[in-house]
C-alpha cells in the first residue's frame, strides 16, 4: 500500500529516464503522493538539462543510463555527464539517482560530497514504498549514499586510475601506449595498476601462481564495483 506523502509546499520535480514505460509509471505515482507538485518529464539529457535551466526544479530525479538526446544511444556515460552537470552548476537542486547501476556513483564521489543539497540514491529494485520515502528525503536536502558499494566499503577511487582503466579496456592500450598517452612512464603505469589491484582487493601473488590472467580478473573486478561499464 503506498503511503499519501503529505508536502506543505509544492515542488517542481523532473524526472529523467529513456525508458518510456518506467517514465510514465513513475510520473502517474509521483503525482499521486504528491498532488501538488509540479511534475515534468524528460527522455534525454539534452531536454533534462533544458527543462533544468526554464523550470529550475526543487528535486530531479534521473537514472544513470540516459540517451543524449532523441535516438541516440541509451549509455550510463550520459548520465554520469548529467549528474556531472548537476552537481557542478546547481547546486540548489537536490537530487535522486534511481538506477540499476547506482554503483558507478562511485566515479563522482568527490563532488557528491561537495553538493549542499540533497543527494540520494535509489536502486530501481526498491519498492514503490521505500522509493518514495527516498524522494521524501531528498525534497528535505538529506544525503543517503549506503548503497553505493565502493563508497560504504570506503574504496578511495583516484582519477588517474579511472583513466587507466578507459584506456585499458574501453580503448583497448597496453601499457606503453597507455604510458605514453597519459605522458607518464611505464613504470608508473604499473604502479597504477598496483595501488588499483589492491583497492580491489587482488591478490596478484596467489592469482599468477594459479595461472590466471591478472589483467582480464582486474576488469572484472572494476566493472562489479561500478569503476567502468
């Protein structure tokens, strides 16, 4: 049974997702539990970010994996962008991230913790219930971030590590091409690849005495804790 959340003002909150069912699903509850509210809708960035700067809403509410803009490619990479954005540029907005992939947060977890207002996450998983408490404490500027893994494990995420990783495997380097694109030596290339084994808990020793490819069980690794897609 969904709980009639009661507001003594009347927001404006915009929700972003590609998908059109989840869209308006979530919409049609919105507006039941809060029927005052000022409710807008947007399938991609490009209208999120326009509707963001006309409209300048108390609470955006956006998954991860966005389109662009209008037939372009559904990418968690747009919504980090967004968010990004968000962040940087506003913030007076409070904001709930609702997504199956809310552990790749931990890429941006640096101006998360700067943002003055309101930041929750939500995984699409939750009940409508707890969902809705979760847009409650975001319209009252909480912070919630518990169910990130990476950031509750307190995994320190270094940017350089991040760009070695795209490299890697998004771009497909070895790592004297990845040396010489970053402009550090092969030498320091390893020593990222060091200090990013240990953060995730690798152990080399034990995994070149099975045999195993340490390079392939660090990309699996990185991707279940939301460091690449």
């Amino acid at each position: 049974m969904i709980q009639h959340l009661q507001q003594k003002v009347s927001p404006k909150i915009l929700l972003v997702d590609s998908y059109e069912i989840f869209l308006s699903g979530t919409v049609k509850i919105l507006r039941y539990c809060y029927p005052d509210a000022k409710i807008y809708a947007a399938t991609t960035v490009e209208k999120a970010l326009y509707l963001i700067a006309k409209i300048k809403p108390e609470l955006v509410i956006t998954d991860i994996c966005v389109a662009q803009n209008i037939g372009g490619a559904i990418q968690i990479n747009n919504g980090m962008q967004l968010l990004k954005k968000l962040l940087t540029n506003y913030p007076q907005i409070n904001i709930l991230v609702q997504s199956t992939y809310i552990n790749t947060l931990v890429r941006i977890k640096s101006e998360i913790d700067k943002h003055p207002s309101g930041f929750v996450v939500a995984d699409k998983c939750l009940s409508t219930q707890e969902t809705l408490n979760r847009v409650n404490w975001a319209l009252q500027g909480l912070t919630h971030t518990k169910d990130i893994k990476a950031i509750n494990s307190g995994i320190e995420l270094k940017p350089e590590w991040l760009r070695l990783l795209n490299l890697a495997f998004e771009e497909g380097l070895q790592d004297k091409a990845i040396a010489a694109h970053i402009c550090v030596s092969e030498r320091m290339v390893r020593h990222y690849w060091y200090k990013l084994q240990e953060v995730l808990d690798i152990n080399i020793d034990e995994l070149k005495n099975q045999g195993k490819n340490l390079r392939v069980i660090t990309h699996i690794r990185a991707r279940e804790e939301g460091f690449i897609d």
